[in-house]
C-alpha cells in the first residue's frame, strides 16, 4: 500500500477515553509481545519463569489503579483486579523485597558515556567529528567538560568497550550517530528496556486518554529491498537532524534549570526517540501443527 502516516490523534489532541475492553487490550499486548518473547526464549527464560515474574507487574499495576480511584489497597481488591492468588498477594506485599531488575537505574558509567556521546554530536566545537585525544577540541576537553568525576581515560576505554568508537593514529572517532552499545548484551538490555517502555508508556497513556505524548509513525509497504535500504538511510539521516536539535535543546534546559530551578521541582524526566522497521513479507508457514519427540504430527 501507498506510504501513510498513523491514524492515530495528533500529540496536541489526546484521543477520548474508551470503555473497558479486555479482549482488545490483550490482543494488542500479545502482538507487541510476541518479539520480546522471542528474545526470551532465545535467552532461556521460559514461560513459569515469566509467569511468577508478571505476578509482581500486576500487583504494582492493581495497586496504582487502586490509588488512582481513590479506594482502598486491600489484599481481596489487590486479587480481585489482578488476579494474583491471595496467597501470592501476601507473600509479594510483605515484608522486605527485592527491587525488580526492571527497576534499576542505568550505570554511572553507562549514563556518563552516553552524555559525552550526545555533547560529542551536537556541540559546534566536536560537531560528531573525529577528535585527537588532548589539546583544544579534543576527547579529553570534551569528557573534562561534561564531569571533572571521571579521567578522561576511563570513559574512552568504556566506549571502546562498548564498541561506540574506535581510536587510531588519526585520533577517535564514533562509530555510530548516536550513543548505542553493541559490545555488551546487559548495557544493550538497559536501553532496550529503557526505550521501550517509556515508548509503551507514551502509547498507554495516549490510548488512555490521559495524556498528548508524541507518537507517531509512517507505514508503506509492497517495496522492494533497495527502497527499504533508501528509506533506512532517510530515516538515518532524519534522526541526526533531529538529534541536533532536541539535544541541544535539551541540554541548554538542563543547564538552565541547574542554575534557577530548586532541586525539588526538577522532578521531570523527558525521552524522544525514533524508530525504523523493515523486513520482508513472508508467507506463514504451512499449518502442520507441533510434532512429539520421534517427529511425528502430536
């Protein structure tokens, strides 16, 4: 079909709020699940595992629902809206626990790596370009001029690590037009999970009706390989012009506000991120149906 734009509202609109509607709702959620569960079982993580783990994530979600609606956060309301077993409600409810992985903060390290990367890009005085390693406009200017915590030596040989750039006689260069690990799964795990779910939340919250996040998309397909390689390469290009801007914009907020604003109403925290998709359309596979351990049809 012809390119096309998401039908869905523009992000100074928010769509009405909707009716329950169970059936919906978890269609659409398994069909966005179904590559994460991909990437689980790639990784060994198998259904029951999954399965004790979402009892968490519906415990949080009922309980912040029950805060919402401003009625009481009870064990028989926390299993009537979650489903979670009485039994399983206490046990997750009291008592000292765990924080979920999912929970946990990126790395210092990690954190600090990506500002340099982004100051890298979008200040006029690295501008993306390759950068010798002292002296005017070099790497360790640009590290010692984000955080004076952390020798410049140490952030180099964590985005080497992280395979963000690579160093030769000629100085340092990106690899990449933006800060994206692809050396280490865990850091890579981080941003995924990062990304992803302020991308859902933004999504949640629009079809919600409860707020007017950006989130938008273009959709074509009957295209041939060389097209989806141009279109790749457009996208690229896209997100470099609009990685200057938001950036820099978000940078010149950030500075601003540490020198007017109070900590306490610096509580905000902002994401904006694209994305780009293309495979090739195949046919399904024949519906033969699982086979038992000798091969034959079950």
């Amino acid at each position: 079909m012809p390119a096309v734009p998401d039908p869905a509202p523009p992000p100074d609109r928010p769509p009405a709020p909707q009716a329950a509607q169970p059936q919906a709702a978890r269609d659409a959620v398994l069909r966005v699940l179904r590559p994460i569960v991909g990437l689980l079982v790639r990784h060994g993580v198998t259904y029951p595992a999954l399965a004790a783990a979402l009892k968490r994530l519906f415990l949080d979600a009922a309980q912040h629902e029950l805060q919402r609606a401003r009625k009481p956060v009870t064990d028989s309301a926390l299993t009537l809206l979650s489903g979670v077993h009485r039994r399983d409600v206490r046990s997750l409810t009291r008592g000292p626990a765990a924080a979920s992985a999912s929970d946990a903060p990126p790395s210092a390290a990690m954190g600090l790596s990506a500002e340099v990367v982004g100051r890298w890009l979008t200040d006029a005085r690295y501008a993306g370009r390759r950068l010798p390693r002292s002296g005017p406009g070099s790497f360790d200017e640009l590290v010692a001029g984000t955080s004076q915590d952390v020798r410049p030596r140490a952030v180099l040989d964590e985005l080497l690590r992280l395979g963000v750039v690579h160093e030769g006689d000629a100085g340092i260069a990106l690899d990449a037009a933006g800060f994206a690990p692809r050396q280490d799964f865990a850091d890579m795990s981080a941003l995924f999970a990062a990304n992803l779910h302020d991308h859902a939340a933004a999504a949640v919250a629009n079809l919600a009706g409860e707020a007017t996040h950006l989130e938008q998309a273009v959709f074509v397909d009957e295209i041939g390989a060389a097209s989806a390689e141009r279109l790749r390469l457009a996208a690229i290009d896209a997100w470099k012009d609009a990685l200057q801007k938001v950036y820099g914009e978000a940078q010149r907020s950030f500075d601003a506000d540490a020198a007017t604003t109070p900590p306490g109403q610096r509580r905000h925290r902002a994401r904006f991120g694209v994305y780009f998709y293309s495979t090739e359309a195949t046919p399904p596979p024949p519906a033969t149906g699982p086979t038992d351990d000798s091969g034959s049809p079950r």
